[in-house]
C-alpha cells in the first residue's frame, strides 16, 4: 500500500511540473483507460540493463509500453505526452527517459512493482527527438531538432544547464563510452558533429557529401567510433539506369572516429534489383560481433558481421554493396520482419534483436541464427487498419518504387521536407531541382508542385510513383488510400509560440510587418495557408524550367526549413528577405532595416 501510495504521489508531482512548465501533457492513464482501438506505432525500445523489461516509445498513442521481456507480454502501459520519439534506461536501470517531440518534454518514469510510475517531466521545447546519456546515470543530452541545440539536462534538479548550439536537426546522438564525446547527427546539414563534453566546443565536424535522413546513432564498445545509418541523393537524371546503379537515391552505414578528427568511413547497402530504402535504427551486439540495422522502407533487418566489414574513406564505398557481402551470408543476410520495423535493441545473449514494429503496433523478438521472428507482443490497435492507416503503409513503402530503392518517405521525411533541392522530373524537365515541398495539410493548398500545373490531386499522386519513383501504377484503392492518409496527416505544432498561441514582441512587430503594404508579404502569402494558390512571376526564374512563374508556396512550417526559394539557394531566411525575395525587388519599395528583417524573421518563425 505504501508503494502505491507513492507511486500515486510521484504521478502528482510529474503532473504538477508538467503544468508548471507550460507544457501540453496528457493525464496519465493505465493501460485499461487508453482506447485499445488507437494505434501505437512504436517508433523506439529500449531493454532493462538486466534484461528484465522492454519499454516502447508509441508515436501515435503518447504512450509508453512496459513488457515483460521473459513471459513476452504487456504488463503496464502509461500516457506520457505527444509524439514520444526515443526512449532509454539510464545505465543503473532506475529510470526510464522519453523524449515527447511535439509536446517538447522529457520524460521520467521508473517501474514500480511492476507497473510504470512518472516521476518527473523536463519541458524543453524544440521538439527534442533522440538523446544520449552519461554514465553518471545523472546527465543526459537531448537533441532539439526544431532549434538546433542540444540540451544538457541534470536529472536530478531536472533542469536544462546548458543549450549547445549544433547543426539543423539534430535528430540522433551518442556519447563515447566514457561521455567525454558526442556525436551529433545533424540531418538538416548532412553531417556529424563531435563535440567535448567538458567545454560543450565542437571539435570537428565529418560532412557527408549529398546526405539526408540521418538515423540512429550508436558508439562502438571501445569508444573509438560512433556509426550511423543515412540515404545519399545525387543530381542525376530520374532513368531506370541511374537508379539501378545507385545514381539517384541510395543507402548508407558510416561511422566517425570519436577519438579524433578522420574522415568518415562508410559502407554500401543496396543490392541490385533488391535495394534497402529508409535505413533508420542501429545496435551493435555486446561482443561487438554482430551490427544490425533497421531498414524500415523495405521491412527487414540488416545484419552483419562488423569486425570485418570493408569500410572505405575516400573515394567512397561504391555505389552497390560489395560483392564480397553479397556472397556471403554470414557477413549479410536480411530478415524479413514486415511493417516497419524502426528502434532496435539486442539482448545480452548476441543472438535476440528486439525491433519495435511501428505499422504492426508490436514488439518482435527475432533469433539472428535462425534468421525468423520468433515472438510478435501486440502493443494494442484496431483489428483491421483504417484507411489513413493503409495509406501510411503505402507513403512508407520503398517497394512502390522501381527495385525499392525509395519511398515517399525517403524524400517527405514523415510528411515534411528534406535538406536537399531534388529533380522529381514530375514537371517533365530533367534537372529543375527544387525544394522539397510539405505534405501538411495537402488538400487544402491546391493546386501542386512549384509550378501550380497540377491541379488533380488523384493524378498528382499517380505520377509521383509511375515517374518520380519509376514504378507501378497504383491502383484506385491504393490512391484513395494515400490521400486519406496526406488529408489526415496532422502538422507537428509550432514550438515558436506560446502554448496559447501568443507571439513574442518581436513576432508581434513582424506580423504588422507582414501585413503592411511596405513588405507586402500577405498581397500573395494571404489566407490560413498562407498562399493564394496562384501563379506568378517575381524574377527568380530558371531557363531551363518548362513553366513560367511559380505556386506560391504555404509559410506554415517555415521554421522546419533549412532552404527557401525553390531552388533551394537561399539556405537563411536573412538572404530572402534582403536579397533574393526583398521588398525592393518584389514590390520595388525601399529594402528592411536590420531590426525589421530580425522582426519579420520571427513572425515567420510562428507560422
């Protein structure tokens, strides 16, 4: 009784803190009070230090899963915020961290007899995604992807001590093995980054030429290195050739010394004929035998047999994988799990991979020597998908492209944008690359693509996967499906306001701004989606484009972008705003101060 007791107390304090920090925080509820018919989709798991316990991290739920790793079943499950996004054990076992990326907390809980318990709550804005925690069980370094920060969290003040500014969306991490290095993955610029824990000071940065979607990020045992999984893009041409060698959008394992600035070493991961697409999760087996990878748009395991795999430097690994893993199945074999497989775990016997199924709302539990799924844990969800739900399944689905080498995902990362201008060849040119445009709230910013010519939206959809991703036609159901999904598909909250949607001082300023005839910013940028959905010509045009002017493109979200314009050539919103897409140059009146770009930046940022 005294136990539950406080248990109960502890879930008071968590719920207080919560309120007192603003932060957007569901009740907590037990497992009997969360609507069994709601999807899970666990995005990522962590294992007990003992072996005990697997946690999930549900995306759509808000939700954490306790499960009891022998009987294979759940046991607890507990509502924490919204869109948790990474969880973890600290390295004594006693408390469970979870990162909540659109309510912007971190999350505290630990096991009480045997169910979940809350115990505190950090809010930290930015949506924070992945993080890394010391050895001193006390410290933890959370990656903020909205704000190109990570924080530095003590866990036992719950405060953030320090903010270290990083590269753009710095979506994964780790410490070396002894936290005097982390390595950030910084998506948004393709690159890693190695920064001294003591100083908080970058010590060097590995570009990765071309990179997007950087995923997990683990250290190896001895500390020397942290890898990583990402997908490469190169500007060619969309042809069936070009994306059969890898010429287009192709698959990566790298790893960074963390020892010491070197360049970044890599292997190739696509099969000829059988591509891998959407590489995402990571874990290396105890007795630094085995790696394995999720890749989440081809529904497998990768695993290989790390201490001889032929990493190259320079030059880069080639642009398939090497035959001498092909060739052999004990250094590559691929395991069929199905959905989407995405956060991976392996048990301390180096023969258990747990993988935290997001599209089939479940735990599995697979044997790397038989190569099967041995255990499926159904976390909870509706019998039969929606059809938002199978439209999902679609949009992450790289086997609607030619040979699987990607998805829709792999360039709208969750429905969003990437970091790189691409070449669709949607408007029948080859080599127009533009940006890539959001998928939020698609239906309601007709008509499509940076041109506006398409103004059928079902038609729309056939052509991304007939042309841009040169596969089969889908069928009418598959269609129906994935628009279902796209007009369904919330966007991630601003994190650039207050919770009841106030704007800073200077937003405030550049709202006025906006509005005022001086930028005229509202003349195109006008309605809730901020364009009027027409077409025109403001000096910024290519030749080599087949249309004339552009579709004025929706301001929501534009603190998630690293590039504006369509080409992508502006990489600060300080160049559009007093060079490329200045008031002088866009309505011929006088250009901004510094104050009043500071100003119009910030209210962009709310949008």
């Amino acid at each position: 009784m005294q136990s539950r007791s406080r248990a109960l107390l502890l879930t008071l304090v968590y719920l207080s803190l919560a309120v007192g920090c603003g932060a957007a925080v569901a009740v907590a509820a037990r497992a009997d009070v969360i609507d069994p018919s709601i999807d899970r989709s666990p995005v990522d798991l962590a294992l007990s230090p003992d072996g005990k316990w697997l946690v999930t991290a549900n995306e759509t739920s808000g939700s954490v899963s306790l499960i009891d790793a022998a009987a294979g079943r759940v046991v607890d499950e507990l509502r924490i915020g919204s869109h948790p996004a990474h969880i973890d054990f600290t390295p004594d076992g006693a408390t469970i961290l979870a990162t909540n990326q659109w309510s912007g907390e971190l999350s505290l809980l630990a096991i009480r007899e045997g169910k979940l318990a809350a115990i505190g709550t950090v809010h930290l804005g930015g949506h924070p995604q992945g993080f890394a925690i010391a050895p001193d069980n006390r410290t933890v370094y959370v990656g903020l992807t909205a704000a190109a920060q990570v924080a530095q969290v003590d866990l036992r003040s719950l405060a953030v001590v320090r903010r270290i500014d990083v590269g753009n969306w710095p979506r994964y991490l780790t410490l070396s093995p002894d936290g005097t290095r982390l390595a950030v993955g910084s998506s948004g610029d393709a690159e890693i980054e190695v920064i001294d824990t003591a100083t908080a000071e970058p010590l060097y940065e590995e570009p990765l030429a071309n990179g997007v979607n950087i995923g997990h990020v683990t250290p190896s045992a001895d500390g020397q290195y942290a890898y990583f999984t990402w997908m490469i893009y190169r500007t060619n041409p969309i042809t069936r050739d070009n994306i059969q060698r890898g010429w287009i959008l192709a698959s990566r394992i790298g790893r960074v010394r963390l020892d010491g600035a070197s360049y970044r070493e890599a292997i190739s991961l696509d099969v000829p004929e059988m591509a891998v697409a959407d590489p995402h999760g990571l874990a290396i087996s105890g007795d630094g035998q085995r790696l394995v990878a999720s890749s989440s748009g081809t529904h497998e395991l990768l695993v290989y047999r790390l201490p001889d795999l032929p990493f190259v430097s320079t030059g880069g690994p080639g642009d398939l994988i090497d035959r001498r893993l092909q060739r052999d199945r004990d250094r590559f074999s691929r395991i069929d799990v199905g959905g989407r497989p995405m956060g991976l775990e392996i048990a301390a016997d180096n023969q258990t991979v747990y993988v935290a199924n997001y599209l089939k709302n479940s735990l599995q539990s697979v044997d790397l020597k038989t190569k099967q799924v041995v255990r499926e844990i159904d976390l909870g969800g509706p019998a039969t998908p929606s059809p938002a739900r199978q439209g999902m399944a679609i949009f992450y689905d790289a086997q609607h492209s030619l040979d699987q080498w990607y998805s829709c995902h792999s360039c709208h990362q969750n429905g969003g944008i990437n970091s790189r201008p691409m070449d669709t060849w949607n408007d029948g040119t080859e080599m127009t690359l533009k940006t890539v445009l959001p998928l939020y709230e698609l239906t309601q910013t007709g008509p499509w693509t940076w041109h506006g010519w398409q103004e059928d939206l079902d038609d729309a959809m056939k052509k991304s996967f007939t042309v841009t991703m040169q596969g089969k036609q889908p069928t009418q159901t598959q269609t129906d499906a994935l628009i279902e999904f796209l007009s369904t598909m919330p966007s991630p909250p601003n994190p650039f306001i207050g919770p009841d949607g106030t704007l800073s001082a200077a937003a405030q300023r550049g709202k006025e701004l906006f509005h005022s005839s001086r930028a005229a910013c509202a003349d195109c940028h006008s309605g809730p989606q901020f364009t009027d959905g027409e077409i025109h010509d403001v000096g910024t045009g290519s030749k080599s484009d087949h249309y004339d002017g552009y579709n004025t493109p929706t301001l929501r979200g534009t603190y998630r972008k690293v590039r504006w314009m369509h080409s992508g050539r502006a990489k600060s919103l300080e160049r559009v705003l007093t060079d490329l897409h200045s008031p002088e140059k866009v309505s011929g009146l006088p250009k901004l101060s510094d104050d009043e770009v500071d100003d119009l930046i910030a209210y962009l940022r709310s949008l």
